[in-house]
C-alpha cells in the first residue's frame, strides 16, 4: 500500500457524516491519511494486530478465514463505502485479526488510526453511531452467512452464488468458486456437472454461463 494526500473531501462518500462536529472533523484532517492498494496486495493476515479503522472510498476486497489444512472461506466482501466489521471488532475488542483479506478490485481507503478512533469514539456522537450502525448491519451479514453454511445444502449455497452474478456469464474458475464456499474444487466441479445437466448451466474453460435461472432460483430457496 501507499499514501496518497488527503483532505476531508471524501466525506462526501459517507452521508451519515456530513454533520460531523467540528472538533471531531479537526481530529480526522489532522490523523486520517489515504492509501491505495493495487489487486493481489494483502491487507491483513489472521493474527496481525490491527492498527487504523478503515473506510473504503473505492475498490474491493475479500475477508476470508483459511483453515489448517489450507480450505479456505469467503467471510464477506468490502466495497466503496463500506467499512470492514473484523477491523471495528478488533479495535474495539484490542484484539488482533481473526480473519485475512486480499484486495480484489484496487483500493483506495481512508486509514484512522486506532488512537484517533478510540477518540472520535468518545467524543463524537455522529461518529460513535455510524460506527455502530454499521457493524450491526455487517454481523447481521455475518449471521446470515453462518445461517446459510449451517442450515443450507451446498448446492443451495452454490445456486446463489451463480445468481448473485450481475450477468449470465460467469468469468471464474471451479477453485475460486470452492474457496468462496469454503469447500473443495472436486466437489464443486461435480455439482456444477450436475447443473449443467439439468439445463441451468452452460460450463466453458474458466468460466460457467446461466441457462435457465428459475433452476438455480429453486435450489437456493431450498435447506438440507
């Protein structure tokens, strides 16, 4: 990662703070700094010690857990605007990471040190809820992900996430497809054999295509 010059101007990007006090707004524009972060580059690796609260001005990144063996599990996905629940439960909790994130999209964030949030925590009531406002939304996020490994058949999970796709043509390998379920690539690579021969999807070299969307939307509407 690298610095860019900030100012406060991207609070623009971040409405609930447009009314931010005064001394509150002095304490960013002297601590807050801008970084940017190319596709690839590690954020944050479990058991690091976390040191700013960041807020995304735009790109994206994926929070994942890896397991002894190397499986690995997609937690949740930060973009513009958003702010990243594992760093907030760390600064909160002064804990270090349980989790790791890799940048997916180019990144650029506004990094508040720890201090600092520690201090606009006690002194500012705006920053203090669109704090806490924000990380109820991201565990309930969270709650619905452990809702859907525990209580929902992987083909449901795996219909979804075809459906969660903007467009029909999905441009991603069997492995990365296994590593957001958390599950292996064989298994993956069966299940959507399965799909395609009940006409739902078309798979290609790196890539799978949505036929017929109503297939996919029955099985992710349904549990183990």
């Amino acid at each position: 990662m690298h610095n860019t010059n900030n100012s406060l101007d991207w609070l623009v990007l971040f409405p609930e703070l447009n009314h931010l006090e005064p001394q509150a707004r002095d304490l960013l524009a002297k601590s807050a700094h801008i970084v940017e972060a190319a596709i690839g580059t590690i954020g944050y690796r479990e058991g690091s010690s976390c040191g700013a609260y960041v807020m995304r001005l735009a790109g994206k990144s994926r929070v994942y857990k890896m397991s002894a063996n190397g499986r690995e599990i997609l937690l949740y996905r930060v973009g513009a605007g958003e702010t990243c629940v594992i760093t907030t439960t760390c600064l909160l909790g002064n804990s270090d990471y349980p989790a790791s994130t890799i940048v997916e999209e180019s990144v650029r964030d506004v990094l508040i040190p720890a201090a600092a949030f520690h201090q606009l925590m006690l002194d500012s009531a705006i920053f203090r809820k669109y704090v806490m406002t924000n990380y109820g939304a991201l565990i309930s996020d969270l709650i619905v992900l452990l809702d859907e490994v525990a209580f929902h058949s992987l083909d449901a999970r795996l219909a979804k996430v075809l459906l969660d796709s903007k467009t029909p043509q999905i441009t991603r390998t069997h492995q990365q497809i296994a590593d957001e379920l958390g599950t292996a690539r064989e298994v993956v690579s069966r299940q959507l054999k399965r799909l395609e021969l009940q006409g739902a999807v078309l798979l290609g070299r790196g890539q799978v295509e949505i036929v017929d969307r109503l297939v996919l939307e029955k099985l992710a509407n349904s549990f183990n």
